[in-house]
C-alpha cells in the first residue's frame, strides 16, 4: 500500500475533470486481452512509457525546428517594417507581440505596493501580476519599479479561404 492509501476512503478519487477522456480510456481499459495479468500489462506499460519518451523527445526537436521559423519570420517581418503579409494561398502571417515581466527587485516592487495600496497583490499568482504589467504597458504607464517588461513576438496565422 501507499503512503496515502489509508486516506483514500476518508477522502476518495479525484473528480474526474474530463469526462470524455475517461470514457475512451475506460473503452482502452476493455480491450486489453492481458487485463488480468499484471506481468504483461507492466511489459506493455514499459513499452508505451518507452514510445511516449520517443515521442516527446521527436516533439522537443519539432518546438525547436518551429521556434527557428517563428524567430524567422519575426525578423523578416520586422526588417520589412511589416506586421504582416499573406501568402499565395490567401493565409495571413501577423506577428503578435505579448508583454511579459519578472520580479528583478522583490524590494523595490513590495515599496511600490504599499506605496499605491495594491496590498492584495502580495498574494496573487503571477499571471495577475503580469496582467497588471500588461494593463499599466496598454495605458501608456511605467513597469512597476522592481520589475523587468519585455515584449515576446510570436507568429499568428490565420488560414485564407481556398
């Protein structure tokens, strides 16, 4: 047994968040021919985990491949002083430029805090923060003081009608 094993009937399973990924997975589960085998289901188990390493390490060398033709296409955007273009087959290329920040001096932007009453932003996750850096680059205002901005570009497309 696990180390949480006695707990499971005080607290029980987890809610299942995807109800339709359950039911092919439960569909998966009645066709093994092996299901009441714990040998060849850990063989099998082994050489699935073994395909899906393979598999993640094939995706690893593909987000790199497209990071370069992203990174790419960026350049070649920004040296044309273009936002974007279509190509022959009516798609339209557009870069997308999204703020981001980082806490550089946790001092200096805890100062600031206190010094606009934004106290409650002690406790928020970073998303709200950086939505707080967005909201104050939108409205023309400065970074909070111990934060560093920076703007990621990205390509966006949108397919053209064939």
């Amino acid at each position: 047994m696990g180390q949480y094993s006695g707990l499971k009937e005080k607290y029980g399973a987890p809610p299942i968040a995807d109800q339709t990924w359950q039911d092919k997975v439960n569909t998966e589960r009645t066709n093994l021919e092996y299901a009441t085998n714990p040998q060849l289901l850990t063989v099998e188990y082994r050489k699935l985990r073994a395909e899906k390493e393979d598999h993640e390490e094939k995706i690893k060398k593909l987000n790199i491949k497209i990071a370069a033709h992203e990174q790419s296409l960026v350049s070649w955007l920004e040296d044309a002083n273009l936002t974007q273009f279509k190509t022959d087959d009516g798609t339209t290329v557009f870069i997308k430029d999204t703020p981001y920040s980082t806490v550089e001096d946790r001092d200096k932007f805890i100062t600031w805090i206190m010094e606009t009453g934004l106290e409650s932003l002690l406790t928020v996750h970073y998303q709200t923060m950086n939505g707080l850096v967005t909201e104050r680059l939108t409205n023309g205002q400065p970074v909070p003081p111990g934060i560093r901005a920076f703007i990621k570009s990205s390509i966006n497309m949108r397919k053209g009608r064939a």
